[in-house]
C-alpha cells in the first residue's frame, strides 16, 4: 500500500504536499499582494465614478454625438408579414394557387408550414428590411399591402410571404433617447478614466510582481 504524501500546513489552513513548503511563504506574500491590488482596483473604480460620474453631460454633447451617428437612432423601413414554408416545391406551387383562389393564409399555414417561432402557424409578425435574406428583399419590396408573394425558394425551404403593413424608416427623436444616451456618454468617460489608471497600475503590477512562482524545492 503506498504511503501517503507528506503535507505540510499554511497559516490558513490550505494543506501543501512535501516538497512544496516554500510556497507556504510565497503564497501568504501573493495573497496580500493581489488583495492590496485588486483593493486598489475598486477604489480607483468608484473613484471614477465619483469625478465624473457626478457631473452631467451637457446636452450639446449628447446633440452632438446623435446627430454624428443618427444610422444607431434611425430604425429601417419593416413589413408586419404572414409566411408559410416548405420543403417540396410542388406542395409550395400547390399552395399557392390555392391562395390565389382565395384560400385562408393562415388556415394553410397551419395546415403545412413548418416555420417556427415568431410568425409559426400564421401568425403576423414584423420584420425589418435587412432582416430577410437578400434575394428576398427585391420581390417583397413589389407586394401590396394584402398581397401575397411569389413561392421564393431558398435553401431553407419555400416561402410564401403575404404582407400585412408596410412600416416606413423611422427617426428616434433626439428627446426620446437623450436620457439613454447621457447614460452611455457618462459610462463612456468613467471607463476612460479607470482604464487609464488600470494601465498604470498593470505596469506597476508587472514591476513588483514579476517574479515567477517557485518550483518545489528550490530554483529550478
């Protein structure tokens, strides 16, 4: 039966197998180390909050920053839609012909597409355009309001859309996402400054705590 491994103990109780003393006094030297850093790293944290995080970004600023990326704030051009997918394309031409005989879209819908989640079995959903594949975009882009679409295959299956609304590109305006983006213009320059003083700090770290771990038993 083999004996078992010589362990040694630390002051806070974490055992160290024989050989591996020394880092009984290595790791107390660590452990403080790190805890004064990682103390040092949060006072820096809520120290940036406080000399900046207290002052208001004026409204000029904020004005500004949405007028230069107005693309985050404009919601493109969406359609409310109902869709039916297949996998055979004779069931999808077969579809619809029945719907251009004036069959129910969601009763076939039910009975036959296999599409899931938002807008499964019919339901209406709403989509954006960018959100559709790409060969898509230009025969949706021709249907009316009420309208259904041409069987449009894709490797997925095929589809039939019937579009329901058409939604025009909207601009959020500025009063409507001001206190929002405050928020993120403030957040911004908190982390400004804290990252500032982390590279700092790292390099600091990298000085003092440069020396590698010890190999049992001495140097290696």
């Amino acid at each position: 039966i083999p004996e078992p491994i010589a362990q040694g103990n630390s002051s806070d109780g974490q055992e160290y197998p024989e050989g591996f003393e020394s880092l009984e006094r290595e790791d107390r030297e660590w452990e403080v180390r790190v805890s004064s850093q990682l103390k040092l790293m949060e006072l820096s944290r809520m120290l940036a909050s406080r000399l900046y995080g207290e002052r208001m970004v004026d409204e000029e600023t904020t004005r500004s920053f949405y007028d230069e990326n107005i693309s985050r704030f404009t919601e493109p051009e969406s359609l409310e839609i109902q869709v039916i997918r297949v996998n055979d394309p004779d069931l999808a031409e077969d579809i619809h012909k029945k719907l251009k005989r004036g069959w129910a879209f969601t009763r076939l819908a039910e009975n036959y597409s296999n599409y899931r989640g938002e807008g499964a079995k019919g339901q209406t959903f709403r989509k954006h355009i960018g959100e559709f594949p790409e060969e898509f975009e230009s025969e949706l882009f021709e249907v009316k309001p009420g309208r259904i679409s041409e069987v449009l295959p894709s490797p997925e299956g095929y589809f039939i859309y019937k579009l329901i609304k058409r939604y025009p590109e909207v601009i959020l305006p500025f009063e409507d996402v001001k206190d929002r983006l405050q928020d993120e213009l403030r957040s911004r320059e908190e982390s400004r400054i804290y990252q500032h003083w982390l590279k700092t700090e790292v390099e600091k770290i990298t000085v003092n705590m440069g020396t590698p771990l010890p190999f049992p038993g001495g140097s290696r």
